[in-house]
C-alpha cells in the first residue's frame, strides 16, 4: 500500500507533536540534531555568578574549539580553562597543550557541567575565562617601589577565592600606596570583570602579579631583601611588632586562613586587637587594618 503524502499543514502539526513528547523526557533521551562546528566569539555572561570560582556573571567567556585555540594563539590572557572530562579528542589536546604552555589552570569536569555554564550551547567540549586584565611581571613591582624611593611593600595572597574580596583588596592596596600584589595561579580568583568592578579602578593602577608557587615565591624574595609577616587572630598583636623595611603582608583564604606551608615562610605572625564577641574579620578587612599599621609605622622617624 502506497503511503499518502501528508499535506504542509499536517506536517508542520506532527513536528510540534514530536517536539512536545521530547519535553517530559531527560535530555539523553531526547533526539539531537547533528552537531554544527561554528566558530563563536567573546562575549559577556549574564545571570547569578556560577559556583565555580572566578566564574561570575560579568565575565567574559570563549566557547568553543577554534575559538578557544585562536585565543590562546592570539596571547590573550586565559584566566582559566574548563574541559570535558576525558577527551581524547585531538583539538581538544591542542587546546590542553596550549593552555599548560600558557600556565593556564585547566578544570576537567562532565557534559552537563559545560551545559550548564555554555551561554551559546555549542561549548563542543571547552569554555575559557578570560583575564579582564593583563598580569603583571615581578620585576614591575619592585621598579614602582625603586621610582617612589621606598622599601617595597607587597601583599601575598593565599588562595583568596572571592572576586569581592581581591577587588577591595586591591583598592586598599592602591590607597595604602602598596607596590603590588601577588596571588596564585591555582584555587584563587583571577583578575576578573566582577574583581575589576569591585576594585573601583584600582585595577587600573595596582600591578597583579600571578605566580605558581607562593611559598617558592616568598623564597625568591628573600634572596632579595624582603621580609613576611602573616594575618592571623593569634598572632602577635601588630601594635608591638616592628613592621618597617622591605616587608611582605600575606593574607590567607576566607575561613582557611594561611597555608602551613606558606605560614611557614613568615618571619612574623601578627593579631588584629579585639574587643568584640566575635573573632575574626574578613580578609579584606584584616588587609586593610595591617596594610594601614604598616603605613603608620613607616610614617614614624627612624629611631637612633
């Protein structure tokens, strides 16, 4: 029996049938179109900040395998790079190669996770952040502290995750007249367009200098004149340290507080005084009181 040619009507009423038998089912259940390859191109994210840290709804996002692997030839700054989870993929090795030639923190994490995250739904296996702002060198640091005629002062943070937290951070650090600041590469926001926001600008004028080892870090600037002191409640009270000379202010993570091993690396440990019932400050805060106690000190006349 020879099947009867449906008529345009009675086609385009059995696609809307397909397509709404396909919305009670999961999504590995429903029929997809092949897949286009299409390039796509930075743009800016929107909707609440996603868990993921450095990952907030302002910031900008490359999508794709061309895409993401012309960023990267291109010498655009990566903040971070997120996977899929075991790819074996040839673009997508080209693209893991590149990343770690470029000292780009990669995250390897599953389909849906992409899914979730992919503002044009053709991630095809990668999403990049990109750096709002390009990473300073060391070497700039310690240049600003030589054109001022100052000992440097700069502050070392240890795995600060909140992108508020870094962007008030390097307001005070800027106001306060600090020479820089260093932050790691691994678990640590970057230098974001929600960090830029909440800095007020000062990202504009504050060098960040991201590295990938901080206790390795704090070493190398010893050799090179500088000393440490750490924030922590129990610490020494600032008040009778001596926090003058070329010194380092480290700030650990938000509830963590400072690594053991970069701990290890300060010479000093310094306590906020409290009078309150609670006991602890956030890190930016905890940031600014020291920073100004370092100021106050180096205000003083020299003694002898």
């Amino acid at each position: 029996m020879m099947k009867r040619k449906l008529s345009v009507k009675e086609y385009a009423r059995k696609q809307q049938e397909s397509r709404s038998g396909d919305r009670g089912k999961k999504p590995a259940e429903r029929k997809r179109p092949a897949e286009k390859k299409v390039d796509t191109i930075p743009r800016p994210m929107e909707g609440p900040e996603e868990k993921d840290i450095g990952i907030g709804g302002n910031e900008s996002r490359i999508e794709g395998r061309n895409a993401v692997t012309e960023a990267f030839r291109a010498g655009k700054t990566v903040d971070r790079l997120y996977l899929l989870d075991g790819s074996e993929d040839g673009t997508l090795l080209t693209i893991r190669r590149l990343a770690a030639k470029a000292g780009t923190p990669i995250r390897f994490v599953n389909r849906e996770r992409l899914d979730q995250m992919s503002e044009t739904g053709k991630h095809q296996g990668v999403i990049a952040v990109l750096a709002a702002y390009h990473y300073a060198e060391m070497e700039d640091l310690f240049a600003r502290a030589a054109e001022r005629g100052e000992d440097p002062f700069f502050i070392l943070l240890d795995g600060i995750e909140d992108p508020h937290n870094l962007g008030a951070i390097l307001r005070t650090a800027n106001v306060c007249g600090a020479h820089g600041v260093i932050i790691p590469k691994d678990r640590a926001v970057g230098l974001t367009a929600t960090v830029a926001k909440a800095s007020a600008g000062a990202i504009n004028y504050t060098p960040v200098v991201r590295v990938t080892n901080m206790a390795r870090t704090m070493e190398e600037l010893r050799e090179k004149g500088l000393w440490f002191v750490c924030a922590d409640m129990d610490g020494t009270p600032m008040t009778e340290l001596s926090l003058r000379g070329p010194i380092g202010l480290v700030i650990g993570a938000e509830g963590e507080g400072v690594s053991r091993l970069v701990r290890e690396k300060c010479d000093m440990v310094a306590g906020i005084p409290q009078k309150g019932e609670i006991n602890s400050l956030n890190a930016s805060v905890a940031m600014a009181v020291l920073s100004y106690e370092i100021v106050r000190q180096r205000a003083l006349p020299a003694k002898g």
